[in-house]
C-alpha cells in the first residue's frame, strides 16, 4: 500500500526540528504539503518558508489561541508540535481532539499532562509519536514486541559540554561554550538543559509517561558518541536497542512518514569501541526529575520552574552555576511541606 501526501503543520518551524522537518520535505516532495507553519521571533526565516512552500496559513504571533487554528486545520494530517515552553500544551491537546496525527517535540507538554494526552489519543484514536530520538528508538523497540514486559529500559547520555569540566571552572562560563554540544545540534532551551542534564532528567520521567514505566526501571548510562540512543531489556530476556548516527533527521522522518519506513539515506554507525558507564549525575538534577516523578503535579511544577531559570539564563540574570541553584532552591521552596 502505498502512502498518500501528507498535509503537515509545523508548530514552531523556525527552530531545529521544525527546519530539519522541512529539509526532510525538501527531499520528499513527492510524499509531504507543508499547509501551516508558525513562529515566535524569527519572523525573517518564516517568510522565507511561508514563500517557499506557498503555506497560507501560519502565525508569527505564537499566541496560544493562533497556534490551536493551526492545529485543528481541516485538511491536516500530521501536526509536529516543535514548539518551546508551556504554549504547546493547548494546541497538543486541541490537535488530538480534531482528530490529527502528532509527531511530539514540545517536552512541556509531556511532562504537564502527558498521562492525559495518552489516555486521549487513544480515545480519539489518533498516533501521538515522540521525536527525540531515544523516546521514538523506544516506540520502534516496543512497536516491534508487541505483548513483551519491560523489566528495564536505558536511556543514553551524551553529558552535554561540561560533563569532564571542573565545577569551579563554570561558574562565569560563557553562552557560546553552552551552545556549544559535542554531539547534536539542537535549540536554545533543549541545548541548555543538556548542559545541566536536565534534559536526561526529564527523559526518564518521561519514559513513565510514554511508556508505561517506573522511574526505577529506568536506567542512565553515560555515551558520548550519541551512537546507541536507547534499549529496551524485556523481562523474557530479550534485550533490544536503537543504534543509528546521532542525527535528528532520522527520528524525524521516521515520525513523519509513519507507518512507512522514512525515505532518508544514512550511514551505517561505528559501533567499536562505545563508551557505556553509568552516567555521573553531575549538578543532581537527574535525581531531582527522578523525585518530581512521583506525580505530575511535582513534574509541572518543576518544568515551570526550568522554563524559568532557563529564561534568567539567557537574559544573563543567572550564570550557569546559579541556573542549577535556582532550580534547585525553587523546587525545594514550592515542594517543602508536602
């Protein structure tokens, strides 16, 4: 059976996935209508892309209210939520409900009412797949052992920059040395938080939320090469893992062309000599995610409180070392006493 073009709509095209989206459509025009785009600051690429692809419609505002037209667009079939930050919880939420396939980037959204959007994807019958590679490496793992228990799943880590740093040597680190990942190329938010391994932090409360897991049956295992993403040990003893290049196309494309195999060439990966040792939890806030799985009210809590920091960041109101302590200090402070 042969696959139809797909009308998809790029939440948040300007950023990293949502401009590798549009280069895998750029090599397969024969299979993707890009029908909607949208924006939050680089209104000059928008342009370009809005011209390039003849979309209609699209937002550069990024309101809340903006962003769900173009996630209920009629003749949509496939949403990429790419978005940054709480504003894609709604139109995540009012895709589902009109019915629309999602290809899901937008953490945020996961980590504040993940468990709903499951529960409603399945009610409305519609694929809500992860992008991030070692979450869409455990869809395929799971997709192809169907009715299999998991004992344990292992998520890798790259350490981001500063994993081998001295602390005492990042306290006025600059930004471009954050930006600055060994492995991927990624956005602002995402880069940061891989440099404090937040990021790690919240793929394991993730996996209890996609998945189907306890926190505890999920372990970190440090791998810079970025090679092996992630691996599923079943409790029958069969042990699969998902190795590719670390490049993000390949999720994406596998998102966007599901259920078909994606049409995108790439290398086969070396796999000699991998580094794979449990990760060190360098600034504690892979355990800090770990507590604030517990429940969903603590995990929003705490993505809130990142979302925050990360913008203080950025502004220069945090160094980096202070990036961590406000997390910390403010978790703490709207958790004591309960």
């Amino acid at each position: 059976m042969k696959n139809k073009i797909k009308n998809i709509v790029i939440l948040g095209s300007t950023g990293s996935v949502g401009t590798q989206a549009l280069e895998i459509v750029r090599q397969n025009k024969d299979a993707f209508k890009v029908i909607g785009l949208s924006c939050h600051k680089n209104i000059n690429l928008l342009k370009k892309q809005v011209k390039e692809f003849g979309v209609k419609d699209f937002s550069i505002t990024g309101s809340e209210k903006d962003l769900i037209k173009l996630a209920i667009l009629k003749k949509a079939d496939l949403i990429i939520n790419a978005l940054v930050g709480e504003i894609g919880v709604a139109p995540t939420l009012a895709a589902i409900h009109a019915k629309k396939n999602i290809a899901i980037a937008n953490k945020e959204a996961i980590l504040c009412i993940g468990k709903k959007l499951v529960k409603e994807a399945k009610k409305y019958k519609v694929n809500l797949i992860p992008v991030d590679s070692e979450h869409t490496g455990i869809f395929q793992i799971l997709k192809t052992n169907p009715g299999r228990k998991i004992k344990k799943i292992i998520l890798t880590c790259s350490g981001g920059p500063f994993y081998k740093t001295s602390t005492t040597k990042l306290k006025n680190i600059k930004l471009n040395k954050v930006f600055a990942h060994p492995t991927w190329k990624m956005g602002e938010k995402v880069t940061i938080d891989s440099a404090t391994l937040m990021n790690k932090g919240f793929e394991v409360i993730e996996c209890g939320i996609l998945h189907g897991v306890d926190e505890k049956q999920v372990e970190v295992l440090y791998h810079p090469q970025g090679i092996l993403h992630c691996a599923v040990e079943f409790e029958d003893g069969r042990f699969c893992a998902s190795i590719s290049q670390p490049d993000m196309k390949l999720p994406i494309a596998y998102v966007m062309n599901y259920p078909f195999p994606p049409k995108l060439k790439s290398k086969i990966p070396n796999t000699k000599n991998l580094i794979l040792e449990e990760i060190v939890d360098k600034f504690g806030l892979i355990k800090l995610c770990r507590s604030a799985a517990k429940s969903e009210k603590l995990t929003k809590k705490l993505c809130r409180i990142d979302e925050i920091g990360t913008q203080k960041f950025l502004d220069g109101k945090l160094n980096f070392l202070g990036l961590i302590k406000f997390i910390k200090d403010e978790y703490s402070n709207n958790t004591r006493g309960r």
